[in-house]
C-alpha cells in the first residue's frame, strides 16, 4: 500500500509541476513538435528518396533516422501525435508566434501525413492530391480557353505547318551558344544577385556553385547545402535559350530559391525555429517558392527593365543580335499565358482521362514547345505530379498578393516578398 501511495504521490507531484510556469530552460511544446516534425521528415525520406529536399539542422538526427527508420504506420501513427501536440498549440498557447508557427507546421504534418498514404499507393484526383499536399486548390481552365491566345501566337509568327514547330524554330535562332552559356549565366546571376542586395541585406560569403547536368525531368535544380551555399544545376538536355538566363539565374537564385534557403536558415540558427532546418519536396510552402522563384524574375526586372537589360548586355554576350529582343520578349509574354494548360493536360493525363501519347501531343500544341521538351514536361508529371501547380497557381498567388499589398512601389513589393519568406506562411495567408 505505502508503494501505491507514493508513486500516486509522485504522480500528483508531477502534475502540479506540469501547471506550475514553465521554469527556465524548459522546453515549450511548439519545439518538441518541431523537433518531432524534423524528424517525421527524415524519416519518411528513408521511405522515398528525395522527400527531404534540403536538411541543414542537427547531423546525428538525420543518421539516427538512417540507422532505425520506422515503419509507414509507425510514422503515420508519428505524425497524428505531432497533428496533436500543434493543434494544442494552436488553439491554447498565449503566445501570437507559436500558435503561428504551430498552425504552419499543422498543416506541414498533415501534407505529410497524406504522403504517406501515397507511399503506401493511395490516390486522389489531382486537384485533391495538389490541396492535400500543398495547401493550395489549383483552378483549372479548359484548353479551349487558351485558343484566344494561341491565335495571338499565331499573327507573331506567321506560316505555314504546325504552330508548335514554328514557334520552335523561331525560338532555335536565340538559343545561347555552347561556348558563351557560362559567360551569360554568370552575368544574369550577378545582375540578380546585386538587385537582390539593393533590397535584402544577405549575409557575407553567401554563394552558389552552377553546373550544367543531362538527362534529368527538370530543366534546373537548386540544392541548397546549408550555410547560405547552394549547388545549381542547370539541364542542357533542351539547350537553353538567351530568355532563360534570368529565369533561372531569378528563379534557382536571387530573389528565388537560394534567397529562401538563406531566409529558412536563418529562422532556424538565429530565432531557433528547427521546423526551418529541413525543406520536405512536397510541403505546403511549395507554392511560395516555385511561385515566388518565378514572380522573382518580374520583381527583379519590372516592366521593361528585362527586356533592356537582355537586349543591352546578355544579347551581345551570347553573340545574339539584339535587334531581334523585342520581338522575342513578345512572344515569351504571350507563352506564359498559355503555362496554365499544364496543369490542365498534367490533371486530364494522372486522372486517368487521356494517355501518356496524347498528353505529350497536347503539351505540344497548348504549350508550343519541342517533341522533345513535351516528352521532358510529361516525365516531370509521371514523377513529381501534381507539384506543377506550385509553378502556376503558386505564381498568380505570389503575384496577386504581392501587387495588392504594394501596388506599384517597387520598395513595397521587395518588402512584402521578403515577408513571405521570414514570416512562417501558408498559401491561405496571401489570399483575400
Ligand atoms: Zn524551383
């Protein structure tokens, strides 16, 4: 009986410890989840390859995850406990930042959740599976609807056979030689470098290392490697065209993917945000950096600042004649109109609709591009699938935010996409 008393003893000890306030150095909830939403991550990327997009927090988490894995039910048990201990947070913690961060991170581990599911072979229609994964329901458009601007295409350039390949060999005369494609790129990095830094103070020494890979779904990749380094990787398998050094020198780099890198790191070592030191691929911040990475060009360039700036100082670098800018810069305007009919083609082909065969024809002819970059757009749906609409929707989201915040101050918009990337952010946080 004595022992009853005193383990009964001890636990009403303990808990009057639990009600007591919280004394120095004890951890809050808000970091054991995170630690523990650092650690459902690495683990499921033991199950999936490539889940962990970037990890630059603690070494020995990530080898204990390596050494003892658990299994999928495990993690997803793992993940319901984490689902818990944040929606306490949400809801009771007093503290305005905490429940922010627990609300983002909420909505990590149920992405997560639904990952698993996927490891284990569910699906869902691909709208579903796009909101389940990242937060975010992508609006879909009929094809029909983009022949209005295919028809504006088609008065650009003028002839006879199919508009897909015309439109390809007009775009073959600005591919960038083979010979100057380092030179330009180093020049379109350190333009997007130096107009980042006129807004956003980066630490010294950041930088990236770029380097031209084959045989790859995607046509650039940015690993960001922990303290404020990124390896780039840019695909030649397509070779890259005189309009693509600032989309990927914007996107991969500055004001994109490596800014975001050094903005999560610096969440993570200086404010102490764990959640901040792993990047999942699929996660509901996805939209804001493909989207941001791709409204990063127009940030950096407004108006017609980027067709100046290729036509005065990349054109004669790749020994293009700039005389030809103008009328290349219209019709790239017009093609990203038509970038929405991937998300069309990529939901009709997962969902079961159409073939593989006719997805590519259909890329082609909505997209205007090659056989071969058609073939490559598929390849990246059968392997990443509904993360296209992180380009897409995420892009009109960062844009339309963005513009609605700060008009037309230039200052304002560096200031509200610089807001995104500090602030722990969800899509819905940029919606009206
Ligand atoms: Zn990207």
């Amino acid at each position: 009986m004595g022992r009853v008393f005193s383990v009964l003893f001890f636990l009403a000890l303990a808990a009057c410890a639990s009600l007591a306030a919280p004394q120095a150095g004890a951890r809050r909830t808000i970091d054991i989840a995170a630690e523990n939403y650092v650690r459902l991550a690495l683990e499921i990327d033991t199950h999936e390859e490539g889940y962990v997009d970037s990890y630059f927090g603690p070494v020995e988490w990530r080898e204990q995850a390596r050494a003892n894995p658990r299994s999928v039910a495990d993690l997803k048990a793992f993940a319901d406990h984490i689902a818990g201990q944040l929606s306490s947070v949400a809801a009771n913690d007093t503290d305005a930042t905490s429940r922010r961060r627990a609300r983002v991170m909420l909505a990590a581990v149920r992405s997560a959740r639904f990952r698993l599911d996927m490891i284990e072979g569910a699906r869902a229609p691909f709208v579903e599976e796009a909101e389940r994964l990242f937060a975010l329901r992508p609006a879909l458009r009929s094809l029909e609807s983009y022949e209005p601007v295919l028809a504006r295409i088609e008065a650009l350039v003028p002839g006879r056979g199919a508009l897909s390949e015309r439109v390809e060999t007009f775009r073959a005369r600005y591919v960038i030689p083979d010979d100057r494609r380092q030179a330009v790129m180093d020049r379109a990095i350190a333009e997007c470098r130096a107009r980042t830094r006129g807004h956003y103070a980066l630490p010294e020494g950041e930088s990236f290392r770029m380097e031209f890979v084959t045989g790859k779904s995607w046509s650039a990749y940015n690993w960001y490697q922990g303290n404020n380094q990124s390896l780039i990787q840019v695909n030649t398998d397509v070779p890259p065209t005189i309009d693509r050094a600032l989309t990927l020198a914007c996107h991969e780099g500055y004001p994109g993917h490596h800014v975001q890198g050094i903005y999560n790191e610096r969440n993570y070592r200086r404010r102490n945000w764990v959640e901040f030191s792993v990047a999942p691929l699929f996660h509901p911040t996805a939209p804001l950096n493909e989207g941001g990475g791709n409204y990063g060009v127009e940030l950096a360039f407004p108006g017609e600042t980027r067709l100046a700036f290729e036509r005065d100082v990349l054109y004669p670098l790749a020994s293009l004649e700039p005389a030809g800018a103008a009328a290349y810069g219209q019709l790239q305007t017009a093609l990203a109109e038509l970038s929405g009919a991937r998300l069309t083609i990529s939901a009709q082909y997962l969902d079961g609709a159409i073939s593989r065969e006719r997805a590519v024809d259909l890329a082609e002819r909505h997209l205007l591009v090659s056989r071969a970059r058609a073939e490559q757009l598929v390849a990246f749906t059968d392997h990443y699938r509904a993360y296209v609409i992180n380009y897409v929707s995420g892009e009109d989201l960062i844009r339309a935010h963005v513009e609605r915040v700060a008009g037309a101050d230039v200052a304002a918009r560096w200031a509200a996409f610089e807001a995104i990337m500090s602030e722990p952010t969800l899509p819905e946080d940029l919606q009206p």
